[in-house]
C-alpha cells in the first residue's frame, strides 16, 4: 500500500511529499548524531515511510486503500468496483458438510446426488478371486512366466493375438465369467441403480461381474470390453459368449470360417475404445453431481482422464488400497 500510495503521491503533490520526507528525515538526523550527510540522504531517498505518514495510516486505513483500488484501476483499465467484491463471492462455495464419508452420506441423503457416475477398476473385483494387473507379487502381470511372452502386455496386444492367440485363450480359460460372483462393491452400484441415482457406470473390467450383479446394459459402460461377446479379427462376424466359450474350454483357439481367429469382445492394446465410451463421455459427465471412483490405479488412459470431466462444483470420492490417480485442480 505504502508503495501504490508513493506513486500516487508524485502524481497529486508530488512537492508536498518531498517537503514531508525531507522534514521527517531532519528530525531523525537530529536523533542520531553519528549519522552522516550520505546516510541521511539514502535514508530519505529509501522506501520506508515517516512517523508522520504511518500515523495518518492508521487514522485512514479506508481512504488509504481507497486510493489504492483507484490507481489499480487505472492501471488496470478496469472499473474500480470490480476490485469490491466480497470474499464469498471469490470463493468456491462448500458443496459439502465435511471432506469424508460423513459428507458424502449426506450429500446423497439430501438429495444434491441425482446423477451419479461410478468408475471402476479390477479393484472391485479382487475379492471375488479375480487379480488384478498390477499389484506386485499378485497381480496378472507378474505371474504370465508360464505363458514366456515377450512381455507382460503383450498378452493383451492385438499384434501379438494376431501372430500367437494361444497365451491369451489359456489365460481367458482361467478367467472366464460364470467361475466368480459379484462382490459387495458391484451390488452397491446396482443398488445405486436402484435408488434411481446412477447415471452410468463406467467399468475398465472384462469380467461382467456388472451384469451378473443384474445393472442394466443401458447403464453400463465396459471402456475395455467384455466376453459377452465376439468378432473375427478378419472379417468381423460375431459369435456368441457361449459358442466361444465351449471352443475355449476344449483347450482350441475359437476361429470363423474364413479362417481368422475369434476374439471376444476385449480391447486389446493397438485398439480402438468402443463408440459407446466417448459418446457417453461427452454426453454423462455435464450431467454428473457426484463422482466415485472403485478400485483404480487411474494409469490407463483415455480411462483415467474421465475424473477431469466432471463440473468444478462437482464432488469426487476416490476409494481405493493405494494413492492413486493426478488431479488437474
């Protein structure tokens, strides 16, 4: 302020200031014998303000920022009751009464949750016998020796499946729907559905424990696919999860036809989401007012850029084992 306040001041009188300082300075010299002609003069020519001035400060505190928010202004280029507004209005409102479950519950209980998104990963899905990719020791990605790919994803890559669709078919044997039940984490979601609360359910699991759990396939977002059905990498004829699977327990390779292998309907690395998950991307979270994220590393993208999408007032809650996940705010 005192700075602003200077600068006005050699604006308006800028004499009048010097008068002040100069006297001001004289009766400090007065005060300090020892000081010398320089010091007195880089003292008076410095930033700091006279007993004088300070004391008008504090008598005119208003005026003086008043004066202030006029020179902003001008720099500015703005109207000064622009530079007003009340703190409130500056200021995200509080969405919530408290950052924790107990906030959330009552978000929910007060009706603010309406169009709930649900983003789920393998998480969910662990307790029901299924491992999940990452987890060190555990997880699908340090236990694939046996299969001696070239490396771990390469399970999952649609040019290796091309070439070699044997590993992936033995590991679909191991982990084919109808040998696992849905946990307590998909009947939360389905009873989400129930209450008439869910929006949609975004799910980067291949397992369909969703749709075992009975949530509606209008609600029901698989980013990475699922086996409930498949297609010829050639010529693109579907089959059904129960043909593929009798061919899959028989320890073959499914294969159409014309020759080319039948894979089921999972998104391999190499290739594209389905239509479903960026139509519903564009479309559901606008609509979001509460955004719960299940059991995800949130490191797949575009998967895991979904918790930006939401609205700034929007609130988020992340469960999961471990830290996870960037935020952009």
């Amino acid at each position: 302020i005192h700075f602003y306040k200077r600068k006005m001041s050699e604006k308006e009188a800028k004499d009048d200031l010097v008068m002040k300082e100069t006297d001001a300075f004289s009766k400090a010299q007065d005060s300090q014998h020892d000081e010398s002609d320089d010091d007195s003069e880089a003292e008076k020519n410095s930033d700091h303000t006279s007993d004088e001035e300070d004391e008008v400060d504090a008598v005119d505190g208003t005026s003086s920022v008043e004066a202030v928010r006029e020179y902003l202004a001008a720099k500015l280029g703005i109207g000064k009751n622009d530079l007003k507004k009340p703190d409130d209005e500056q200021r995200h409102p509080s969405v919530l009464t408290s950052i924790d479950f107990d906030g959330i519950i009552d978000y929910i209980k007060e009706g603010k949750a309406k169009n709930i998104i649900t983003m789920a990963g393998a998480g969910i899905s662990t307790s029901a016998g299924i491992p999940d990719f990452r987890t060190p020791g555990t997880g699908l990605y340090d236990n694939l020796q046996k299969y001696e790919l070239p490396n771990p994803t390469a399970i999952f890559d649609i040019r290796f499946f091309k070439q070699n669709p044997k590993p992936f078919f033995t590991l679909a044997k191991e982990l084919y729907p109808g040998k696992f039940a849905p946990t307590a984490s998909h009947y939360f979601i389905k009873l989400l559905e129930k209450k008439s609360l869910l929006l949609r359910h975004f799910t980067q699991n291949i397992d369909t424990l969703e749709r075992v759990a009975g949530i509606g396939d209008e609600k029901i977002v698989e980013a990475h696919g699922a086996f409930h059905k498949g297609h010829c990498i050639k010529c693109n004829k579907e089959f059904s999860q129960d043909w593929i699977k009798e061919i899959i327990f028989k320890d073959e390779v499914p294969t159409c036809d014309c020759g080319g292998f039948v894979k089921p309907d999972i998104v391999f690395f190499g290739e594209n989401l389905p239509e479903r998950f960026f139509k519903c991307m564009q479309t559901d979270f606008a609509k979001c007012d509460l955004l719960i994220i299940l059991g995800t590393s949130l490191v797949v993208q575009p998967f895991a850029s979904l918790i930006d999408k939401v609205g700034q007032d929007c609130p988020r809650l992340l469960i999961n084992m471990e830290k996870a996940g960037v935020s952009s705010r």
